[in-house]
C-alpha cells in the first residue's frame, strides 16, 4: 500500500497520523504515540551509494512497528531479524 492509503486506514483504525519530517525526508506520515514516541510510516534504502525511503509498504507490518513503538519499518525489520537469531541460538544450546 501506498503511504496515503496506509494513513487513510490508520486514521479509519483510531490512530493519530501526522506528517513530519524523517531523517532527510518531509511529510512522511507517522503515528504518535502516548508516551510521545513516533513510529514513522517509512523504510530507508542504499542503492548504489545513494538513499532513499519507501513509502509503498506492507499494512501488517506498519501495524506491527506501531504495535512495538518502533521508530520505523528498518528498525522493527532489526528487531524480528535479532528475535529470529536468538530462537536459533537457543535451539542450538539446548
């Protein structure tokens, strides 16, 4: 989903989506949460030596990063990727 369609169904959902601006992007959507942590509504990429942010994300993951409070898509991606290597170091101490 595009990052229009992802607010629209955020804001339908209850949640708050502002715009602001993220590393050196504006408007970027975001959630803001009540302890005033944003989860922004983004994922950064390097290619060939340059940056970008995607906006055209999976919705289940959107509501994943907000559901964790994650700063954004790269970093809830981090934390199941680390979760996902813990699982696999214990099955093999065990």
């Amino acid at each position: 989903m595009n990052k229009k369609e992802i607010a629209n169904k955020l804001a339908t959902e209850g949640y708050g989506v502002f715009y602001g601006k993220y590393e050196y992007w504006d408007s970027i959507p975001y959630v803001l949460h009540a302890d005033g942590s944003k989860t922004f509504i983004a994922k950064t990429y390097n290619k060939m030596g340059s940056a970008g942010v995607d906006l055209d994300l999976n919705y289940n993951k959107v509501l994943q990063a907000i559901e964790r409070k994650s700063v954004d898509i790269n970093n809830l991606e981090s934390a199941l990727e680390t979760q996902r290597i813990e699982k696999e170091v214990e099955k093999l101490i065990i």
